[in-house]
C-alpha cells in the first residue's frame, strides 16, 4: 500500500482535531468544578509572547483545513477566528472536520506535484511544492498548535494526559 495525503495527513489531523474536542469537553468540565471562568481558560497561554489558548485551536483547524484547500485546489472556506467558548470551538472543529472528510482524495495527490502559494505574516508569501507544503509546514504547524493547546491546559492543572491527546489512535 502507498503513502497517501489521506494516510500521511488528514487521518492524523482528523484523529487529533477528535481528541481535541473531546479535550475541551474535559477542560469544561474541569474549569466548571473549579469555578473557573471559561474566559480564564480560553485565554490563557503558556509564555506571554504566545498565542491564546483559543487561538492554538483555531489554528490547528486553519492547518488542517488550509492543507486540503492548497494541496486540492479547491475552495478555501474563511472560518473567522470568533470563538469565545468551548462550545464555538468544538462547533469550529466540527466544520473542520467536515470539510476534510469531504476532500477530494485524487485532487490532493495531484496537489503533491503543483506548486502552493500561501501568506507567510501580513505582507509576504511563499511558494512551495504541494508535497514540501503539507510534510515541512502543514503537517509540522498543525501539530506544533495541537500539543501547544494541550500543553496550556497541562500547565495550568488541568487533568488531561497523553493518552487524551492520542485519543482514537489505536481504534483504527
């Protein structure tokens, strides 16, 4: 059997966009039992200079999501970054999770060999072939923002594991 972008990346994404809903149901519970505000989770980060809570979810979406646009060369929905609960970040996982099931799996093989322009900060792009895009960028960044969201709430006590971020690993 070959390696393909369905295999290499989205099972992955999809398995880890699971956990991490499934995560933010435990968070809820957690900051409900020790009667702290949803605004304080949501909010918080792990150095000063990082992105939110909130934002890490939303950018684990945005990588998943972007990389079947690019790679596909299909519509990229805009998604805008509105969350402000756990509930309207799992809804945002929940279209993630939609739009990549219905990737078109022989579009993104064929996305591998073309090139994929993307912004890189406000006022730059990069081009890149589809295959160095999804293995140097996507698939890296995806999970940079994945663990960093599971890392804020290990750091602020929350009791979540690795067996929580690997969730749904070992059912396929």
């Amino acid at each position: 059997m070959s390696l393909t972008v369905q295999t290499a990346a989205l099972s992955g994404f999809a398995q880890t966009l699971r956990a991490l809903d499934a995560i933010l149901d435990k968070a809820a519970e957690q900051a409900e039992s020790r009667k702290i505000q949803p605004e304080v989770v949501l909010n918080a980060r792990l150095a000063p200079d990082m992105l939110p809570f909130t934002r890490q979810i939303q950018l684990c979406c945005d990588f998943a999501k972007n990389a079947v646009a690019r790679l596909s060369g299909g519509d990229n929905p805009r998604i805008p970054d509105e969350e402000k609960s756990f509930p309207e970040l799992k809804a945002r996982i929940a279209r993630t999770l939609a739009f990549v099931a219905a990737a078109d799996s022989a579009a993104l093989e064929a996305g591998l060999t073309r090139d994929v322009t993307f912004p890189r900060g406000p006022s730059a792009t990069v081009t890149m072939t589809g295959e160095a895009y999804l293995t140097r960028f996507a698939i890296p960044n995806f999970y940079f923002h994945a663990a960093t969201a599971h890392g804020i709430l290990r750091h602020n006590g929350f009791h979540i594991g690795k067996q929580d971020f690997l969730l749904g690993v070992f059912d396929a």
